[in-house]
C-alpha cells in the first residue's frame, strides 16, 4: 500500500479545507495518523512520533512535522510508505532518496543520491544562495502522474526518472535523470539573508497564467545543473536538441502566448493545459535568450535583487522586468533598443514567433509571424512585431549584437560583395528564438560553404540551418529544392544530432513505407547511402569492436538507432550483415546482450532478413518470463518485421489468443504490422475479418489507430470507398461523418505528398550522381 499526494495545480482543497490559490500563503502544521508499520513524510522534518489506540484497541502511530515555511497550498505533501532510503549530508542538508526496498537494496537510486547534493551546491553558489530546509527526501514511485513534482522538502518522482541500474554505463539514462532531478531542485533553493531563488516555491507567481515564471526558469536552469553534473554533455547542442527546435515545431501551430491574461485563464482555460511544452519549453527558449542578450552575469544579478524583495510573496512578470530594468540602467556595458517589458512582453504576449528574412544584396532583414503559408492565405491578421536580438558572424567571424525592432530594417553592414566567400549567418548558435529565411544568393553560398568545409559553421548553426530551411519547405516559404541543396555535403557531416534532423526531415518514421513503394525509393537509397557510409562505417566500427567506447557519447546512444535503422531500410548490405550477424550471436548464446544502442533495429532486421526460425526465436524469447518491459515492447516490434506474408499472418492470429497475450498487445500488435510496407494489406484484411471480435476488446479507440495508418495508403476514391463502407457499417452515425472528413483530408494530403515526392524524386535524378 501507499499513499502519496500531488496537490498542483488545484488539489490541495480535496485534502483539506483551504483557499487553494498560489498567491494565498501560509504556514502548516501537519500531523498523520497512520499503521504502525509505514513511514509518513511531509515537506518538512518530523519533531514527534507517538502511538495512540483507537476505540477498537488498534495501535497507531502518530506523527507530527515541524511548522513549514510560509508557502502556496499547492505546495504541501504527504507520503506514506513502508519504502527504505539512501541518504547523504551536503553542506549541513539532509538528503534522503525513497524508493521500494529492492530498489534501494540493488543500487538503483544511488546514481540520484550521488548528483542531488552537487546540484544543490551548484545552484547555491551561481546564485550565492543557500537552502532553507534542514532536510529533502526524493521519494520515487512506482506510478505517478507527472515526471516529477517539487514540493518543498518533499519532491516526489516516476521511479524511472529517478531509477537507473547500477550496471548501465550509459550517459543517456543518467542524462534523464540529471536533468528531472535539477529541475526539481530549481525549483527549491534559498538564501541565507534573502533568497536569489524563485521558481515557484520561494517567489510564486500571482495566478496561474504566469506558470511560465515557475517552470520556464527551473527548466532553462536544470539544463546548466545537468551538464555540471555530466560535462560530457554539450550544453548548446542538448539545450537545441531538446529544448527549442521541438518547441519550435510546436509553436508554429500558435497554440497559445506564454503568459495569458488572467481573465482569459479564469475564464475559459483548463489549468492543467497550461502544463504543456509552451510553458516549460518556451519558457526555457525564452529565458536563455534573455541571459543571451543580457550576459548571464546581468541576469544573474537581477534575479537576485528580485528574489530579495518577493522573498515568501508572489509576483507577476512585470516585477521581473522592472529589476532587470533596475540592473540595465546600473550599468553601460549592456545598451539595451527599448524597455525591457516592451522587449520582452513582444515574446510572452504574443502567440508564435517570427520568422527573418535576409536579403543581402540590400541588407535588408523583414519579420513577419511564421505560419502555415499552405493553409492561409491572408497575413492581414498577423501583423505582430517582436524586437528580435540579431547574433550573426560574416565570414566565419562573430559581429556584435544588433537588433530588430521593426517590421522591415536596413542593416548596411549586411549587404555583400560579388565574392562567393562572403558570406552571413544569423542567429549564431540559435541564441535567439526565432527562424531564419536566406535568400537564394546567401543560401548558395552557404551550400558550397558546407561542402568545401562544414567546419566553418558552428555545429548548432548547422543543426539550426538544416532545421529552418526544412520548416520553411513544409510551410511554404522556400521549395523543396533549396531544402535539398543543404544536403549535399552530409558526406562531411560527422555530427549525429544534425543527421538525426536531416533523416527525420527525408524519411518520417510514418512515411517509410509510402517511400518504399515510390520511385523516390532507388534515388534516396543512391543519394543518402553515399553520403551515410563514412558516418555509418565509423560508429559500425565501435559496434563491432568496442561498443563501450561509446559510453560518454549522449548523441550516439540517443540517436545512433535512427541512422542504422535508416541504412538498413535503405538496404545496405553491410548493415543487413551486421544485424544478422548480431542476431545469430544472441541465437546461438541467449545470454548475449545485443548492443542497446541498436538492438531495436538488429532484432527487426534479424528477423527481417532470417527465416521462421528467426523468428520462432523471437517468440520463445519474448515468452520468457524474466525479459524486462522494454525487451517486450521492443520484441513485438521485432515480429512485425517479418519479410514472409504466412509468418505476419500467424503473428496476427496469435495476437487474438488470451493465453498468448495480455489484451492490450492485441492492438499493438495489429499496429506494428500495418505500418509494414509488406503488412498494412495483411493487417487491413486481418481487421475486418476479425472485427466482431476486436470490436469487444478495442472498440473505437483501435479503430482510430488503424485508421491513421491506413490513411498513409489512400491514393484513389475507390480505396476511400472501401475504407468507409468498413467504418460506415462499424461506427455510430454521429462518428461517420467525423471519418469522413478524416479520409478527405487523409487523401489530400497525400496528393500532396505525391506532388511533393515527384519534385524530390526529379530533384534527386540531377543530383544522384554528384
């Protein structure tokens, strides 16, 4: 049994009566009653255990906490458990970790133990900062809603953010847990004479519509105490990765601002919504722009003089840009284009992002709103300024700052000569939160740049730029063709994380099998593969010989999977050979471990390119009752892999069997096989036939599923027809039309696709050979 609380953002009144309002503080008292036999924690030290009876004669115990700090409701916590703990004293804090008694006992939270205490220390002294609490537990458990939760004094986690083996060598498992774990921290720290902290607990915000102020920060902050922690982190390059370029993708939809009125969030938002990736992404995308233009050293500083006077209060964002304001007029190195709110409120009030455009014959810079130009038509509406700060380098060497703080602008110190090497970049390391459209002059040069040195452009400037012309392909701002141009130097390219976003970009997890059977599919496997092999053979060499080398290497283990996958999708024999090979290796000695790096693609690839004995070995491994959850899911995936149609049929057949499966791999299964170039037919078939019988166990949630894959495959209105016959005699009728408008659009958009493909295709043609 176990009990454990989250109160954010508005629990805490179905615990206990309360006005349960972030700007509403007090202190507490907390006193539990509970069995003798488990431990209670609250957010702060217990000062007295005592037993008591009831009227029946059963023991309890009874267990009373210190008086907390004054703070917001929603930060008040219990556990109850019979859980045991690690612990560890770093600078007069005690640190406790919780988890289930096995867990303790085999070693698995003692990596969290180990960089809990650091990260506090480190987020003490960048802001000369100490702690207020006399003690911190970590509890984690073993199913909670959120990734983790700061309570103060009492953070609680999923055991998985905070749980790794003892064994596993891995960056990226620790990298997770490092960062999950120093957000939570950012959350909590104080001062001694006044706190320069203020992620929520300490400094809350007035009302929820700022939840940025709280998440946005602890998120840009447990980015630097990750990479303290594991320096072997690059912290631009995992900041980019992680943090703005997915961020980016989901903003250009403009959900929402970053801070909303207050009205409008009492009015029609759900709060929990507010819990999305504009807050704590945008957020954090939007704060090291700010440290950015400011220097980190005039941030730092204003934070403290802000923390020092809303110590234990709340605050709204104007509070903040009023003492970043204090420390600019200080001061002369920093000349700033206007008032820091005006600057800054064009970021937080404002939905989406702007989108730059250069000319460089006229140093002419342009910003407009990015949107989906394919589906809008007029701009009248967006006529949004933001005062945008400009990084750049010319040649190769960096230029001071400048700004943007109009629509249109001439920058004379932008306009180029004749010469092919003089050449712009802007957003230099992506320090600001915008994208960037060339023109075609600077784009060239950019591209023939790239092929005689890629060198020349900073590793995340790279990133950034294959990652903005590709965007700017999908909204209809530059065509497909320019895109492709960015590509060519990849032979060159020996940066995982950049080829990850050029293989996301041509080859979508969800469009490999409509490539597979285009024409497309012989052109990109000469084009690519080429360009693959040297980065491909490097990281082969590791697998084949020393995969431990790669321990230290985040990118390899996060990203190495996609560009083998993606080689052997494209047929290459040596990865066929390899994963056969490595496949056989673990047939022959069960005990083997397939290199987790790519064990995913080794084990669709040996059963892909083996026999039913490949894959009848798949099926007794996956029957063990020992193999962990992930080898499960990763098995089941395997299966699906199969190149012979009788094989992908029993798989199907199996899946309906109870005894072999727990229902909820029924789907899974129908799943993996139809987006299988060989099975979506297979999988279709098996659907219908079987649906009377699915129906019971799935019923519309498996039909929605199904029908998002096969929509990929609809070419023609007969295929429609067939579709929607199924789904007319299956569905209610309030749900008909709704599928209707689904395989409409599912259609369109791939006539699009279609158009598109035959440009890339043709594009590929002139350039195969190259």
């Amino acid at each position: 049994m176990l009990i454990a609380s989250q109160m954010e953002p508005t629990y805490a009144r179905r615990v206990y009566p309360c006005f349960d309002e972030p700007a509403m503080k007090a202190t507490f008292n907390i006193r539990i009653i509970h069995d003798p036999n488990y431990v209670a924690l609250s957010n702060m030290p217990a000062i007295d255990v005592s037993e008591v009876k009831d009227e029946n004669g059963s023991l309890w115990r009874v267990t009373t906490f210190n008086t907390s700090l004054k703070m917001s409701t929603y930060l008040t916590a219990f556990v109850i458990c019979d859980f045991d703990y690690v612990t560890r004293t770093e600078r007069g804090n005690e640190i406790r970790i919780w988890a289930r008694k096995e867990a303790v006992r085999n070693g698995y939270v003692d990596y969290a133990l180990n960089i809990t205490g650091p990260i506090f220390s480190f987020l003490e002294d960048i802001l000369n900062i100490s702690y207020p609490l006399p003690k911190t537990d970590l509890v984690a458990l073993p199913d909670f809603g959120a990734g983790g939760m700061e309570n103060w004094g009492l953070m609680i986690f999923q055991e998985a953010s905070l749980m790794n083996l003892p064994s596993d060598e891995f960056t990226s498992r620790k990298a997770m847990i490092a960062l999950i774990v120093s957000h939570e921290l950012g959350h909590q720290a104080c001062g001694k004479k006044f706190c320069t902290f203020w992620f929520g607990n300490l400094v809350t915000m007035n009302w929820w519509n700022d939840l940025w102020l709280n998440e946005g920060l602890a998120s840009y902050f447990e980015y630097l105490g990750a990479t303290f922690v594991e320096p072997k982190l690059s912290l631009d390059k995992i900041f980019y990765a992680h943090v703005v370029q997915p961020v980016l993708k989901e903003d250009s939809e403009i959900v929402r601002s970053l801070s909303e009125s207050e009205d409008k969030i009492k009015g029609s938002f759900s709060l929990m919504s507010l819990f999305d990736n504009i807050t704590y992404s945008k957020g954090a995308s939007i704060t090291w722009m700010l440290s950015g233009f400011l220097t980190e050293k005039l941030f730092i500083r204003a934070l403290t003089s802000y923390l020092k006077e809303f110590s234990f209060s709340n605050t709204n964002q104007d509070d903040l840009w009023t003492h970043i304001q204090m420390v600019i007029d200080e001061q002369d190195e920093v000349q700033l284009p206007a008032p820091v709110k005006q600057i800054m409120d064009s970021w937080t009030c404002q939905n989406g992002f702007p989108v730059l455009t250069l000319n460089l014959t006229t140093g002419t810079i342009r910003q407009e709103q990015f949107f989906n130009k394919n589906n809008r038509k007029s701009t009248d509406l967006y006529n949004n300024t933001w005062i945008i700060p400009i990084s750049w380098m010319r040649n190769g060497s960096s230029q001071p700052l400048t700004w943007l703080d109009k629509r249109s602008k001439m920058f004379p110190e932008m306009q180029v000569s004749e010469s092919e090497y003089d050449w712009i970049l802007l957003n230099v390391n992506l320090s600001g939160y915008y994208r960037v459209n060339y023109d075609q002059l600077n784009l060239e040069r950019l591209a023939r740049l790239l092929e005689k040195d890629p060198k020349a452009i900073p590793t995340v400037s790279r990133f950034q730029l294959i990652d903005d012309v590709f965007s700017l392909t999908d909204f209809g701002y530059v065509p497909i063709e320019t895109a492709l141009e960015l590509t060519k130097y990849l032979g060159r390219e020996d940066e995982l994380f950049i080829w990850n976003v050029v293989l996301l970009n041509l080859i979508p997890e969800n469009l490999k099998s409509t490539l597979k059977n285009h024409e497309v599919y012989p052109l990109l496997k000469k084009y690519l593969l080429k360009r693959m092999l040297p980065i491909y053979h490097y990281y082969a060499g590791f697998i084949r010989q020393n995969v431990h080398a790669l321990e230290d290497d985040y990118f390899a283990q996060v990203y190495l999977e996609k560009l083998f996958a993606t080689a052997c999708w494209l047929g290459l024999q040596d990865c066929l050979d390899l994963s056969s090979e490595l496949y056989a290796k673990w047939m022959d000695n069960p005990e083997y471990k397939i290199p987790l790096l790519i064990r995913r693609t080794v084990c669709c690839y040996g059963v892909a390119v083996g026999s039913d004995k490949e894959w009848n070995f798949a099926w007794d491994m996956y029957n063990h009752t020992d193999s962990a959850e992930e080898d499960e899911d990763l098995l089941l995936y395997a299966m699906s892999c199969a190149k012979e149609s009788w094989l992908l049929y029993r798989y199907l057949q199996y899946g309906l069997s109870d005894t072999l499966f727990s229902s909820n791999c029924t789907s899974i299964i129908i799943l993996h096989v139809m987006t299988k170039d060989l099975g979506h037919h297979i999988a279709w078939e098996f659907v219908k036939e079987n649906w009377p019988l699915l129906s019971q166990g799935y019923g519309q949630e498996l039909l929605h599923d199904v029908l998002k894959v096969m929509g990929r495959f609809v070419k023609t209105d007969v295929q429609i027809q067939e579709l929607q016959v199924f789904y007319n005699a299956t569905l209610e009728e309030d749900e008909r039309e709704a599928i209707t408008l689904l395989l409409e659009s599912a259609k369109l958009e791939n006539t699009e696709r279609r158009k598109l493909l035959i440009k890339v295709a043709s594009w590929l043609e002139k350039n195969v050979d190259d």
